[in-house]
C-alpha cells in the first residue's frame, strides 16, 4: 500500500548518461588542471564547493546571457547542466583523478628510459 512512499524522498535517482559535448568538456577540464599542476588544489576546492553545485549551475544560468557575448560555442550551457547534476563533484574529480594518474604514468615511463 505504501510503495510510492518508499521513493518519495529519494535522492539517489539514476542520472542520465553523458552527452559527447559534456565528455569532452570533463576531459579538457581535466587536462588543463593537470597541464597548470593545480590537481591538489581543484580537487580541495571541488570537495569544498560540493553542497554548492547545483546552486552554482543555476546562477551560471542566470547570467547565462551576459555570457554569451563572451562564450557562443555552447560549453557554457553545457557546464552548466553538467553542474546540475548530483554526481557532477564526483564526474570532474575522476576526471582530474584520471588525468593525473596517467601523466605520472608517462612522467615515470619517461624517466625510466632516460
């Protein structure tokens, strides 16, 4: 009789996959974190931001067409709704994480054959 209340304050709901454009956006964030060496840094700060994603996604919307003078390839819109989601910390993190992870690689296969 109370199935639909199980569910009535879930959090957890699947989100939808990743579009090509949101992919390659995490990727170029990643690759420029690690390029400046910021990775401890981004990673501190995207842990310290986290209850603020969604509220950050919406005032990025907000001003979404002042910035569009300035940014007309569509990322930003696109940032934006990738903030929107629940696991968006978790999706840049990784990212970043991942980045990292195989620059060491290169760094340390590099410095192996040198």
């Amino acid at each position: 009789m109370f199935d639909w209340l199980k569910h009535a304050f879930a959090v957890d709901v699947p989100e939808t996959p990743l579009n090509d454009v949101q992919r390659e956006l995490l990727e170029r964030l990643a690759v420029e974190v690690v390029r400046r060496r910021m990775t401890t840094p981004a990673l501190t700060f995207l842990e310290m931001s986290r209850p603020l994603n969604y509220l950050g996604s919406q005032a990025m919307r907000f001003f979404e067409p002042t910035m569009s003078v300035f940014v007309n390839d569509g990322t930003y819109a696109e940032l934006a709704k990738l903030l929107e989601r629940r696991d968006a910390i978790d999706l840049i993190s990784d990212a970043i994480e991942r980045r990292e992870r195989a620059s060491q690689d290169s760094s340390a296969r590099g410095e192996e054959t040198a």
